[in-house]
C-alpha cells in the first residue's frame, strides 16, 4: 500500500483538482482529506456518510455557576482574555470557549474547584462511500484548533479502511501551506505530489513545501497546474525542482473542463476525451512509475 500526499504551498492552486483525479486513476484507493480547515473534496466526489464522530482534540473550561465565589482569580491569571467579567450577572465570570486555548490554568488555581475541564467536541469525522471508493472526512468546528490532530485522525482511519480492503492507494488531499496540519498530513507518507502554479509565489511555495518534504525525508514530485498560462515561469518552476531532486511527473494545462467539472460535482477525468484529462493522466501514469521504481 502507498500513501501519496497532494500538497501545494498555498490555497487555490488547483491541489484538490489533481487530487480529486487522482483517486478516480489509482482505482483501488481510499481517500482522506486532510484540508479540514476548508474541506471542499466532497464537492466532486459526493460521499454518502456511512458513519460519523465527534472528534474531541482538546479540551475546554467552563464555570459552574453554583460553586464560583466571585472571586475573580480566573479572571486575572487566564493568558489568553478568556475569561469574561460582567457583573451585571451571577456569577459575574464566564468563559468564552472560542478565546479559551485549554491550557487548565484557571481550574488549577480556582479555590473553589468551580472550573470543569473537559475534552471539548472540536469537529466531526466520517467515514463514506463515494463512486471511486471509500473515503474518510473531516469538519473542524468553527474557529476550533487541533487541525494536526484531526489530520492525524483522519489519515489513521484511511490507512485502517485501506488495510481492511486490502487497497492499493491512499490519495490524501492535504492542506494547503506548510503549517502543522501539513506536516502532520505528510510524515511518513511514501510520496508528495507537490501542485504549484506558474507565479512568482508559486515558485516561493514550491521552495517552502520542498524544504519540509525533504525534512521528512519523503520522495517529492512536481507538476505545474496551468502551466500554459506563464510557460517561463513554469519552466524556472521546474528547473528550480529538478536541481533540488524533485522529479517532474507532469504539467497540467489550463482548461474551463476543469470548472465545468466543479459545477456539475465531478473530478476531471470524468472528461476522458479532454486535453486536461489526458494532462492528469500523464501525471498519475509518471508518479505510479516512480513510486514501484522506489519499492525495488
Ligand atoms: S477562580 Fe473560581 S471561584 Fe474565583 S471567579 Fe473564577 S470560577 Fe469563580
Ligand atoms: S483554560 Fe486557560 S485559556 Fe481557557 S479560560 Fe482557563 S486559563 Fe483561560
């Protein structure tokens, strides 16, 4: 079993495109998307939930209001403002949870033992079935932290649904940029398919996921998404790759087949007779080689 991670050093670059395409050429995969921050895969793939979970990644103070002497240590030592005043109320502190960071301070230190700290629901994940397969997901809540630990989650489940089905593939649609979501969708991956666009930041991003893959000592490819809309750029892209042991597996050319897959919700090879399609196939076909030349 492979695990191939699609990375691209920032949002818009076409990442979940490729990866979406990729998944319907490996055939016998799962996929994880592991972008929970701003998950859009199941826009082209349609999972039909099969099971769905809390996903609790830290924990969370609240007061209870009849144990709190109002005596506002909490208020004064909380680091991160958390802790509301308004003595218009009883008690007259209460806890913003979207402030609180979990650190356990105020409950330590409350007299009272007035301050429960408890794992806290941060999101939810779910395992689903699409047309090309099994697929795990993920949401994280609204202004909730702990995407590393989500998309730690959401990678264990894959390899455990790929293990169980005894599948070829898993294709991770990872986040975009190289935060701690990125390396935690990466690490001991066996493959990076890095998407880059032909820009100057593009060849900046490029540099930065590149860094952080071979920090990790995993194999990193290249293809340049667009390629045909700054030729030049690309190739520097491209040079800059290869001097750095990136192998270039392929360029995707720009193509409206690419929107007109998005509306109608579906991956682009579902266009097989169009240029772009053939585009990702090159790119599947190039990086299925390398990574069986790898496993000799
Ligand atoms: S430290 Fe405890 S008792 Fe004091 S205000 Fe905060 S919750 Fe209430
Ligand atoms: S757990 Fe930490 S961040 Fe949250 S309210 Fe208490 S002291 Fe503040």
């Amino acid at each position: 079993m492979k695990e191939i991670v699609v990375v691209s050093g920032k949002g818009g670059t076409g990442k979940t495109s490729v990866a979406a395409s990729l998944v319907v050429l490996a055939k016998r995969s799962v996929v994880a998307d592991c972008d929970v921050d701003a998950a859009d895969l199941h826009l082209v793939l349609e999972p039909r939930i099969k099971k769905t979970e809390d996903f609790t990644g830290g924990k969370s103070a609240s007061i209870v209001p009849g144990r709190c002497s109002n005596c506002g240590k909490c208020y004064e030592i909380c680091r991160f403002n958390a802790v509301i005043k308004d003595e218009s109320k009883q008690p007259a502190y209460f806890i913003d949870h979207i402030a609180c960071e979990g650190c356990g301070v105020c409950s330590c230190f409350c007299p009272e033992k007035a301050i429960d700290f408890k794992p806290s629901v941060n999101g939810r994940w779910f395992i689903s079935d699409t047309r090309y397969g099994p697929m795990v997901h993920a949401r994280l809540g609204i202004a909730q932290e702990n995407s590393g630990k989500l998309v730690s989650l959401v990678r264990n489940q894959a390899r455990m649904l790929a293990e169980k089905d005894n599948l070829s593939y898993i294709i991770v649609d990872g986040p975009p940029g190289i935060g701690c979501p990125v390396i935690s969708s990466i690490t001991g991956a066996d493959a990076v398919l890095i998407v880059a666009e032909p820009t100057v930041s593009g060849a900046h991003d490029l540099e930065r996921v590149a860094e952080l893959a071979g920090h990790f000592k995993i194999p990193a490819f290249l293809c340049v998404n667009k390629y045909d809309l700054n030729p030049e750029v690309a190739e520097n892209i491209e040079e800059k790759a290869r001097a750095g042991g990136i192998a270039v597996i392929g360029r995707i050319r720009y193509d409206r087949t690419v929107t007109e897959a998005q509306i109608k919700g579906l991956p682009v090879v579902a266009f097989p007779d169009t240029a772009v399609a053939e585009d990702m196939r090159t790119v599947w076909e190039n990086l299925e080689k390398k990574l069986n030349l790898n496993k000799q």
